[in-house]
C-alpha cells in the first residue's frame, strides 16, 4: 500500500509542486501507519524521518526530470520500488 500511496504523491507532487509539502505527508502516513500496527514511539519518529528525507530527495527528482517523459516514469516507478525493498531488507 506504502508504494501506491508514495507513487500517487509523487505524481501529485510534479503536478503541483511543493514537494516538501508531499513529502510530510507520506511522513504523515508513515506516522498513521506506525500507530495502527502498534509501533514504539521513538520507531514511528525514526521511521517519519527516513520516510521524509526519502521522499523528498524522490519528488525532487520527479520536478527535476519533469521534461523528459522516460526518466519521469522510471523514477516514479524505480524509486518506489527501492522503498519496498530497503523496508524488507532490514
């Protein structure tokens, strides 16, 4: 669900900018998300902190490479995926 909630934030983020914005609330949902399973405080803290640098860094790429529709897509697709991953990796 995190990747279809992240993807559809970044193509509302190229769409209307503000990408810090979009990034506090996929840090919103990450926060949501940590309480409805029950997460530690300080967990939930750390995990909106890595959940917002990473998804700001993510729709600033999406507004840097707005011009090129290949790359657009390829990021908003690629760096979802990235997320997904390095959360079962740990």
């Amino acid at each position: 669900m995190g990747i279809l909630v992240l993807m559809f934030l970044g193509w509302r983020a190229s769409d209307q900018g503000r990408p810090l914005m979009f990034a506090g609330l996929f840090a919103g949902y990450t926060a949501v998300m940590g309480l409805i399973f029950e997460t530690p405080a300080a967990a939930i803290a750390v995990s909106m902190a890595v959940a917002f640098v990473f998804a700001a860094v993510y729709f600033w790429l999406l507004a840097r490479f707005s011009d090129s529709l290949a790359i657009w897509l390829g990021v908003l697709i690629v760096m979802p995926l990235l997320w997904f991953f390095l959360q079962f990796s740990a």
